[in-house]
C-alpha cells in the first residue's frame, strides 16, 4: 500500500472561543462520571504537557476517590455533587462520561458556568437535549467537543478522501452492523437489593424515572435500559454513523424506517437486541443493523487483519461499508480494507493466475489503531488555543440524532419523514413526542 501523510479530522479551524490558554500555561480539568471509560479517556487529557485534573466527581464515591488516586496521586477533590465541581474557578474544561441520561444537564450548566466540555458519546439522551447542549455551546461560546474518537483517526480520515475523491466510484449505499451474542441469558435479570455504599441512587437516577436500585441499572449495566441510554445504535453504532456522516460528507437522513425486537426477554433491560434501520440520505441509503444473538457481523476476515471487538477465529462484529461502483471499502476502529470489483467482461471462475484478472480499483488494507487517546490530545489543544475545530458540538449532535432516530422509527413501527432545518417530524406529532422526556423533578435543572 502507498503510504500517505494523514490529516486528522480534528485539526484546528478559525472559530475562536472567548478564554484560551496560553501555549505554556496549565489546563486544569475535572471529571464527571468517573468509570472506567472516563478513566480511560482522561488519561488521554493528562497526557498533553500541562494538563492537571483538580476534581473528580461521581454519585458513587469509591469510584471518584478511584479516578483521584489512579489519575491524580489521590491530589484531586472529590465530590458526588457536579454543581460544587463547576463552582471551582480554576477549572478550564470538564469531562462527562456518566451515562448517557446525565449528559445533558451537567453540559449545559459546566458551559454556562464558562468551562469547556469534552462529552462522551452519546451526546445526549434525546433529540431535544442535544439541542439544548448546542445552544448552550454557541450562547456561551465555549467549546463543546463529542467524544467520537474516530474523527482523530488517520484512517478514518483516508477512508474519507477515498470516497470523496471517487477512487471507489459512485457510492449509494452504505452498510453498518454491531453484533455480539448474549443468547440465552448472558446478561441474566436480578432481583431489586439495597445500594452500595457509597452511592447516591436518587442522585443517579437523576432525571429518569423513580427505580429501586438494581445492579443491572448501575456501573455498565444501565445501558440495557431506555431509561439510562439508548441502545446498542447511540451507544456501538454512533461512532459509526458519524464516521459514515463523515466519509460521506452528509449530515441527515430525510427519511427512517426501522424494526426492533427484543430476541432474549429473559435477559435484562428493555433495549432491542435485533436492531434494522433504513436511512434515506440525499444521494444514498444507508443500513444499521444491531443483531445481539449472533457476532459475526458482515464480511469474512482477511489474512493478516485485526478488527475492532474480534473473538474466536471467525467473527467480524464491528464495521461500517461503502459500497462504491469500482470497490467496497470495508473500515472499523482500527483499520479498513479495499475490495476491488473486477472490470467489466471479466470471466465469472477466476482463471488459475488471480494476476490476469483485470480490476476497477487497487487492492488496499491499513491496519491502524483506536484515537481514543488522539482524540482527548485534540481536546485539549483545542483548549488551550481557544479555537473549535472540525469536530464540533454540531457533528456530535447530528450523529446521536440520526441514532435516536432509528430508535424512534423501530418503536412507532412507521417510516418518519424528519425535517432536518426544524428538527422535527413531519406529520407525525406521536413520534415527535419521542424527541423528548419529562425531566424528573427536583432534576429538572435546563430547558428543554
């Protein structure tokens, strides 16, 4: 394969935000949810020269005095609250990664506050909130950056130019798949118990719905529940939508039909574990599919190649294709592939020298690597520059809507018609209910 020199999708642009750092002094930032995933990622801010973490905040305590210990040396404050966080003036920008029913509020307030956010995806529970997050951010002028860490991948970035540049041909369809298997009852129900110590439920129930604590509510669990996230398509499938928003330069679907079913009711929670969805985009269709019984996902392995969340020998569970009139450009966290189509007349049997077949494009595979790191670096130069840069709150928002949308689509049971300018369904004024939720009181701290 040629090597090329990359550029990352999140390379600095002009518009600027009122406060930045300068180039030697310190960024000082805090964590909201301090998992293992905002661990993770926060380690990547600390990284960039100057970085300092001063708090770490989460409803469970032990895992805030975790993030201060393991991140901090045990110097970063510690708090359940996320209010008494923003009230230190000397933190520059916060990191939320709760789940996803806590995104909104707190990046909302951090912003007014006059803090920069990095927000881990989903950008936001429903359509309307990550609209409110959006206003936030232009109304303050602070910069709102989605944690969708394939914008900072090279890779990603080259697929990008592929299909742009036409070297796959013509491309009208597009394809995205997750899968893995929790058939019978991988993820068995339990019965309802007392929190551990430690934790505020109610605080982190938040504005969801009144729920006795359940383990399978709690930690990494609550993503099997509408409740607290979205499905498996805002939380595997936003990353990859947003990189087909990206590769094929598009914003929003105009048109969404969809079926969901819940394949294993033994199991826990109330999200679809077999997930279909149809987007009709200006000059393309695009095909989500969540399959939670079966991991093999589409397309074959080849020699040599690693995939993002492979097992066993056989199964590629993660990916998102492009299907162009010269090739199929096949791509995933940490790599893509290119499978020429043969040219026209060419024998159906390949002849016994595969050279002498003749192709319409070149055979390629780059084998890369997760930007989760890259991506939390380019947060905080953008930080400390002051400046947004390509990946914006806007590119966050549009992914995780065009997500919420083939849930809406799957539960309404009827293809929507969404008016991209107005965000809203046309005609259709029950899913348009979708779009938002009651905010549970005394949580019910942003307008929606």
């Amino acid at each position: 394969m040629e090597r090329r020199q990359f550029v990352t999708a999140g390379a600095l642009t002009a518009v600027s935000a009122s406060r930045a750092a300068g180039a030697n002094e310190r960024v000082i930032v805090a964590l909201i949810g301090c998992g293992g995933r905002g661990r993770q990622v926060m380690r990547g801010l600390l990284e960039e020269p100057g970085t300092e973490l001063a708090a770490a905040c989460d409803v469970y305590l032990p895992n805030a005095e975790r993030a201060s210990n393991d991140l901090a040396g045990g110097r970063a404050k510690t708090l359940q609250d996320f209010r008494r966080l923003l009230e230190i003036k000397d933190v520059d920008a916060v990191m939320i990664s709760t789940p996803d029913h806590w995104h909104s509020i707190p990046a909302v307030l951090a912003l007014e506050a006059g803090k920069h956010v990095y927000v881990e995806k989903p950008f936001a529970l429903t359509i309307r909130e990550g609209r409110a997050m959006v206003e936030a951010a232009r109304r303050t002028n602070r910069i709102l950056f989605p944690g969708t860490q394939h914008r900072s991948a090279p890779h990603i970035a080259e697929a990008a130019r592929m299909v742009q540049s036409g070297e796959i041909g013509d491309v009208p369809f597009v394809r995205v798949w997750n899968s893995g298997n929790i058939a019978p009852d991988i993820q068995k129900k339990a019965p309802d118990s007392d929190p551990p110590a430690g934790l505020d439920w109610d605080f982190y129930l938040g504005p969801s719905p009144a729920a006795p604590f359940n383990r399978m509510r709690f930690l990494t669990n609550y993503r099997l529940f509408y409740d607290y996230a979205g499905g498996y398509i805002t939380d595997f499938g936003n990353h990859r939508v947003d990189s087909v928003h990206q590769i094929m330069s598009a914003a929003s679907p105009h048109t969404i039909s969809a079926a969901g079913r819940r394949l294993c009711p033994a199991n826990a929670g109330d999200i679809f574990d077999l997930h279909v969805v149809t987007y009709q985009y200006p000059g393309f269709v695009m095909e989500y599919a969540a399959c939670w019984v079966n991991s093999h996902g589409l397309g074959g392995r080849s020699p040599g190649m690693r995939y993002y969340g492979m097992r066993g020998l056989y199964n590629r569970p993660h990916g998102f294709a492009f299907y162009g009139t010269k090739a199929a450009l096949y791509v995933d966290r940490i790599g893509y592939e290119v499978f020429p189509e043969v040219q026209p007349g060419a024998p159906y049997a390949a002849p016994p020298d595969e050279g002498a077949v003749k192709y319409r494009a070149e055979r390629k595979t780059f084998q890369g690597a997760d930007a989760t790191a890259a991506h939390a670096h380019n947060f905080v130069r953008q930080v400390r520059s002051g400046r947004k840069g390509a990946v914006d709150e806007m590119t966050g928002h549009l992914a995780t809507t065009a997500c919420h949308l083939g849930t809406i689509a799957a539960k309404v049971g009827r293809t929507l018609k969404w008016n991209a300018e107005r965000e809203d369904l046309e005609g259709d004024p029950e899913a348009s209910r979708l779009l938002t939720r009651e905010l549970r009181k005394p949580y019910d701290w942003i307008r929606l």
